[in-house]
C-alpha cells in the first residue's frame, strides 16, 4: 500500500473515532465521497 493512502486511512479512522462522525460527516472533511470512505475503512 502506498504511505498517502495508508496515512489517509489512519486520519479518516481517527476523525471517526474521536469525533464520533458519520460517513458524510468524514467525506465532506475529507473532500472524498462516502463510497471511498467506506473503501478506506474496510481495506
């Protein structure tokens, strides 16, 4: 896995965590679509 793409799941899994976010809320802080975040988070 490229380090971009592992950082970018680690972030979007701590926003979740510690903000208890939803999909949308994580996509939109992001500017990625709720499909990637979903993407992220299962890989």
């Amino acid at each position: 896995m490229k380090p971009y793409i592992e950082q970018r799941a680690i972030d979007v899994a701590n926003f979740i965590i510690n903000k208890n976010a939803t999909v949308r809320e994580t996509a939109k802080k992001f500017g990625i679509s709720k499909s990637t975040v979903h993407i992220v988070i299962v890989k």
